[in-house]
C-alpha cells in the first residue's frame, strides 16, 4: 500500500484567533486584509472605511464585486473587499458570506498572500449569527486540492495561515471542523483503487492514531460474511479480488462527564459502484468512485469530534465499505437474502446497493442503541439520483415516526441552515412502505424497484422506509433519520467536482447542541 507522507495527509491551513483591531496595520505579522461584508458601511475599522470609500472614486467595483486594493500600512499592502453580494433577501442564507469569502480569498492567494487575516464585521441580522466561522470554512474549501495532486506535485498549503479578527476564540471549533473536511474530502475524493475498501480503512486507521478514538476494522471474510450479509452480497463479486475485498470500520467517541445523549452514524463507503450485475450504462459509471461520500462525511465528523472533544456526548459510528463489483460471481436481482436482523430481503436491482449496506450497519448499531443514553440513530449516504432530481444540490432528511416526535430533522435542519449546510425535510408515507413489501410473500421486504430512482415517484423516500424494516428499527421506539447527500456531496461537476463533506458541519453542530 502506498505510504502517505504525513505534511500531505495534514494538509490544512489552520485558523488563529486575533483580538486586536491593531493586527490590520504592516507588521503586525499579516500580509493582506481580506473583508468580508455586505456593505462598506458595515465595516468597523475606520483605516479600512477611509481607503475603500478613496477607492472606489476611482473604481465603483468597489464594495459591489471583489477586489484588490493598494493600501499602504495595512497589513502586506494589500486590502481585499469582497461583498457579500444580496444579503438582505429574506430568501438568501449564510452561503452569501461563504461565497465571498471564497472569492476574497483567493485573490488573496493569486496576490502572493501567506498568511491573510479575515476581517467579517457583524450583522444585526439572526440568519447571519455564524457568518465568520461560515466564511473560515468556506476557505478552507477553496483551498483544498486533491490528494492525488499534492502527492504528484508535492502540494503545500497556500497559506502559512488565516487570522480570524474577532472571532470570539472560535478558532478551536474552526479548526475541528476543517481538520475533519480534509479528511472526508480526501476519502471522497480519492480515485477507486487508491481508496479502496482496504486503503479507505487504513487511511481512517492512520487519520485516528492517538485521536483518542476506538478505532477497530473488520476484515476476516467469514466475519464479514457471516455479520454482515447484506453487506457481503453487494461485494460478493469482489471477495475474487484481494484488493477489492470489503471492511467495516467501527468509530468511538465517547466525552468526558456524564453522558447525555448518544448518537449513532451509518456510513454508505460503496468505493466503487458499478451497478452490478444491473451494470450502469451509457456513461453513467463515470463519478462513481464518489459513492462513498456518507462514509467520508461520518469518518470527517468522528475527526472533528476528537479533536473539539465536546463533553456529555457519546458517539458511535459504523462504516461499510464496499466494492459492487460486475463478475461471475456478483449478486443479482430477484435473489432472496437474510438480513443481519434476519429478516428477508429480495433484490430488487443490484444498483440499489448502498441500502443493502446501511442496513446491516444499522442492524448492528440498533442493538448497541437499545442499551444507549437518550439514542438517536442515523444514516448518511449518496443514496438516490431522486433527491437531486427533488432537491438539486440540497441534502434530504428522512425520519421515522420517532424522531418526527422528538423533532430530530427540525433541528438539524434549522442548524443546517444557520452553519450553510441546509437540508430539505421529506417525510415517510404509507406509501413508502407499501412500495417496499414483497407482493408474494417469498420475503419480508424488497430491496427496490427496477427503475432508475430519479424517474420513480418518492424515489429518495421509500428507502427509508426499507432500511427501517431490513435493518429491525421498525419494530423498536429507537429515533432514525436517514440523510441522502447525494446532491451535496460534490461541488461543481457531478462527476468530478470537489467534495463538500457535507454535513459534517451541520452534524457537528447538532452533536454539539
């Protein structure tokens, strides 16, 4: 396996906290400001006022696009407005200040900066209460290269680091949350073989040394074979190949005191999906080295966790990683298979193959759930192509009656929204469950239609509605909202546009709350 040099695996511009108006002027260590604002009115510092009303009576870009200002005795010379362009429509939310910030800074880096100092003043406005952490991490997002790139250029980060003026000490919480991105992005983002099953679970297993996490891998065949069924049929074709072979990665965090409240992550890591025997066409396999998007997001959230360390919190995550290989041996469609809750499912296409996986793990995460402190359970996937064709680029929340009850996805989503990382809230039906019995009574549950999702009514829906019965929380009072991001998980170019990570951010919130 290819070893990783650890300045790659750590590559990650960190955030420090700056309390002092006076870290704008030269030689206070800063090479360029870079401000953030909806208007030029907003900002607080009367050096910074002065020279960009002076710009822009030469230049009226100023304050309505980003741009670089010569500014003597500022900080490197160089001031950067970048406007947080139609912040008062009451329909916008806190990704207009992430924008800017992504177009600030990287002026900043094209301008030759090192180690630029943000400057986000604050606004009255409640949508906007994280505006500065927002904008930190959407730098973090325009910086980020691709682990192949940096290995093959040996790829520093651009800078030295980024000041947060004012930020209250947020700069901890920052730093968590983008060291556990960068981890999620380089597991989503990595090509197929390089992230395979096996390299996905020993970069977890490297990523976590000494975090202060149980960290365990399944790996024996039989095991997997035997506790993981579903899991198992979908890489059955992949057991031929011993680099394809799958594993589970099991997380711990548990925080210091008493705890409160438990939560539980499903993770869908398909390396590769190919569709199986149900073979993808006409173009549509290329991207799928992404599938594996929600186990990124889970094992990014459990980084974040360890270092943040927030207390009175347990959480516990399982990963199913997996290759749904084509082969002589690859499973097939109308076959009948035990769940590890025992219940039997019939396939319904060998390309509905994430829910299979999420099952088994979920299975297994119910029975630790039932013994657990104030339990809430969770899925994260690059489920369906319905929720893009739902939703466009916006994850979706599925709940069970339960945590309907508790008002798990109302939360979640009001924290989505406050973090840039917005959901969409769907809700089961009756329907969803009748679409998912088998007619004929051979088995308990059918595992799909055989369309494609994104032409099948309550496409992103219904599989809720079977990973509640495969997995045996159906017939428990334990909480359940399944998360498709299959719309979020990529920027850009669906096929190879740069992973988000989302919602780790957002978890992390609600983890914390």
């Amino acid at each position: 396996m290819t070893q990783i040099n650890p300045t790659v695996q750590a590559f990650q511009v960190p955030f420090i906290d700056v309390t002092s108006d006076d870290a704008i002027f030269e030689g206070e260590g800063w090479d360029a400001v870079v401000v953030i604002a909806p208007s030029l009115a907003d900002i607080k510092q009367d050096e910074i006022n002065l020279l960009a009303a002076h710009a822009r009576q030469i230049d009226m870009r100023v304050g309505k696009s980003a741009t670089l200002l010569f500014a003597p005795g500022l900080a490197g010379g160089r001031l950067i407005i970048s406007p947080v362009v139609d912040a008062d429509n009451t329909y916008n939310d806190v990704r207009v200040f992430a924008k800017a910030a992504r177009d600030g800074i990287a002026i900043a880096k094209a301008a030759g900066a090192t180690k630029p100092l943000l400057v986000v003043p604050s606004v009255g406005d409640k949508r906007y209460q994280y505006a500065q952490q927002v904008a930190a991490l959407a730098c973090g997002q325009e910086l980020w290269q691709p682990l192949e790139a940096r290995e093959a250029h040996a790829l520093v980060p651009s800078f030295k680091a980024i000041g947060l003026l004012n930020s209250a000490c947020y700069s901890l919480l920052v730093n968590a949350a983008e060291s556990g991105r960068v981890l999620a992005r380089d597991l989503c983002g990595t090509d197929p073989e390089r992230m395979s099953a096996i390299g996905f679970a020993q970069h977890c297993v490297d990523a976590f040394a000494d975090s202060g996490l149980a960290v365990s891998v399944i790996d024996q065949v039989e095991k997997l074979k035997n506790d993981y069924p579903l899991l198992s049929a979908v890489g059955r074709s992949s057991f031929g190949v011993d680099r394809h072979h799958p594993r589970v990665v099991k997380l711990e965090y548990v925080g210091e005191g008493p705890v409160t409240k438990t939560l539980f992550f499903a993770g869908k890591g398909v390396v590769y999906d190919t569709g199986g025997a149900d073979i993808k066409v006409a173009g549509s396999m290329a991207g799928m080295s992404r599938d594996k998007g929600g186990a990124a997001a889970v094992a990014g959230l459990m980084k974040a966790l360890s270092i943040f360390k927030p207390k009175g919190i347990k959480v516990v995550a399982e990963l199913g990683l997996v290759r749904n290989s084509i082969g002589s041996d690859a499973f097939v469609t109308d076959e009948i298979i035990r769940s590890h809750a025992g219940v039997r499912v019939r396939i319904g296409n060998t390309d509905a193959e994430g829910r299979l996986v999420l099952a088994d793990l979920l299975s297994h995460l119910r029975i630790q759930a039932e013994q657990a402190v104030n339990p809430q359970l969770f899925s994260v996937a690059t489920l369906t192509g319905h929720v893009v064709r739902a939703y466009g680029g916006y994850s979706a929340l599925i709940e069970n009656s339960v945590a309907k009850q508790q008002g798990v996805a109302a939360l979640l989503a009001n924290v989505g929204e406050q973090w840039g990382e917005p959901f969409e809230v769907s809700r089961l039906r009756p329907e969803d469950f009748d679409k998912v019995a088998d007619k004929n009574g051979a088995a308990d549950v059918v595992s799909s239609n055989n369309g494609p999702s994104s032409i099948t009514a309550r496409g992103h829906q219904y599989p809720a509605a079977f990973l509640l019965k495969a997995s045996g929380l159906q017939q428990t009072p334990l909480a359940f909202t399944h998360i498709d991001i299959a719309g979020s998980a990529v920027e850009g170019d669906p096929l190879y546009g740069k992973p988000t990570s989302s919602p780790l951010v957002a978890l992390l919130q609600f983890a914390v709350v």
